[in-house]
C-alpha cells in the first residue's frame, strides 16, 4: 500500500478526520499518521499522569486529538 504523505483536506474536519482514522486503522504502523498521533497520545499521558488535574486517559486522548487535527490542519 502507499499512502500519501500530505492529506488533501476536504473542508470538513469530521469527514478528513473520518477518512485520516480509518487510513489509519488500515495501514497500521506503515500510516504515515500512525506514529505522530501515537506519540501525542504518549505525550499526553504523560502529561496527564504528571499534572494534578488532568487524569492519564484524558491526557492521552488530548495528545492524540492534538497531534490529528495538526496532521489534517497543519
């Protein structure tokens, strides 16, 4: 499978976001979006276990939410 490395955004952040996830879920690791978004997801469980408000899974999700949207608007 080749991917393209730059997404073509649609003008709908839900539908881009839509197709960039199930780009993903399909390509696993080979995704070129995979690794950026799972290293946000670190990133931000990190954060989250650190920080005194934000709890692990909220971290988490904020990471991986972060490191999308910057891959689909960048």
């Amino acid at each position: 499978m080749q991917y393209d490395n730059d997404p073509k955004p649609s003008g709908n952040l839900l539908d881009d976001a839509t197709v960039e996830l199930k780009g993903m879920a399909k390509g696993g690791m080979r995704h070129p979006s995979t690794k950026p978004v799972l290293t946000g997801a670190a990133v931000g469980a990190v954060a989250g276990a650190v920080l005194p408000i934000v709890s692990l899974p909220v971290g988490l999700l904020a990471g991986a939410g972060y490191m999308l949207y910057k891959r689909l608007r960048p």
